[in-house]
C-alpha cells in the first residue's frame, strides 16, 4: 500500500479534525521511528496514518473495520499492529512495527495533550513536563497510562529519550498535528 492509498482510506472513514491531527502525530512518529530503526519507513507511516482509521465512524466495532480492509489488500503487518495498538484486545505483540505502534500512540497523544495547554507548545516542551501531566490522573484523562508504561517496556525504552524522541519528531508538524 502506498501513502496516497493510505490517506484515500483514511478519507472515506474519517472526519474528525481532532482525530485526523491524532493519526498524523503518530504517522509522523512512527516514521521517524523507522528512520531511526532502519525499517520501511512507508509502512511505519502508514500503520500510524491508519491506526485509528474506523474508530470515528465504527468506534464499537474499531479496529475491526480498519483491520480487515488492510487484510484484504495483503497488509498483514499492518493489521496485526493495528490489533495490538490496545494490549487490552489481547493481541500479542510480536514484531518492532507492532511494539513501536502501542510505544507511540497514547504518548503521542499525551505529548499533543500536554503542549496544548503550553504558551510555546512543542518548542521549549520538555520530558519533564509530560511525566508530570502523566502523573496527573485528572489531565487528559482518556491517555491511558498503563499503556504508555506497557507500550515502552515492549519497545524497551528509555522514558526520558523516548518522550524526548516524539517531541523532537512532531516540533517541525506542530501547526498539523495541534488543532
């Protein structure tokens, strides 16, 4: 699947503007992420790009919509991490691709959540200042802490460099990827 493919998808199942900032923060990430793995960087993209893709117009039956269509165009890799992008689905993660979505996603989110509220956003945004709001259970309450704590343990990094990481791969997109 190419990245144009993926976006054509994406705009059949999505209109959200808050949403569609959310899935292009962890595209941009789960790039990057590539970048500094060595690993196909147009699949990590579009894993994030399409991660969330039918929880907008079938949040009840999400990500089985997202996943089969993915199956059906034999991108297996991309579902299977899709399906473990929530650990409390059950899915094993088993490969980079899948630990590196789970890694990224609610922090990545947590990330947005936290430079929102900040006078220069993403510009002079620190860890420090996103392990605090974590900590916080009343800020962004829909960022669910045990699986920004299980997503790092899998990916095997380090808090500090990874939050550090998503900072520094979103500060060149903050006008996308915070509405």
């Amino acid at each position: 699947m190419e990245r144009t493919e993926a976006r054509n998808l994406l705009d059949s199942l999505m209109e959200s503007p808050a949403l569609r900032a959310h899935v292009r923060s962890v595209e941009i990430v789960m790039e990057a992420y590539a970048d500094k793995f060595g690993e196909d960087r147009e699949k990590w993209a579009i894993t994030g790009l399409l991660h969330d893709a039918d929880y907008e117009k079938h949040p009840e039956e999400h990500p089985e919509v997202i996943t089969a269509i993915l199956e059906e165009r034999g991108e297996q890799d991309i579902a299977h991490a899709i399906h473990c992008h929530y650990t409390k689905w059950g899915y094993s993660c088993e490969s980079l691709l899948d630990k590196a979505l789970l890694a990224c996603d609610e922090l990545t989110g947590m990330v947005i959540a936290v430079a929102r509220i900040r006078p220069n956003r993403l510009q002079d945004l620190t860890p420090k200042s996103v392990k605090k709001k974590l900590k916080d259970k009343n800020f962004a309450k829909g960022v669910d802490r045990d699986e920004v704590r299980i997503g790092m343990e899998l990916l095997e990094v380090d808090q500090d460099d990874h939050i550090s990481f998503i900072i520094e791969s979103l500060r060149p997109h903050e006008d996308e990827v915070i509405v």
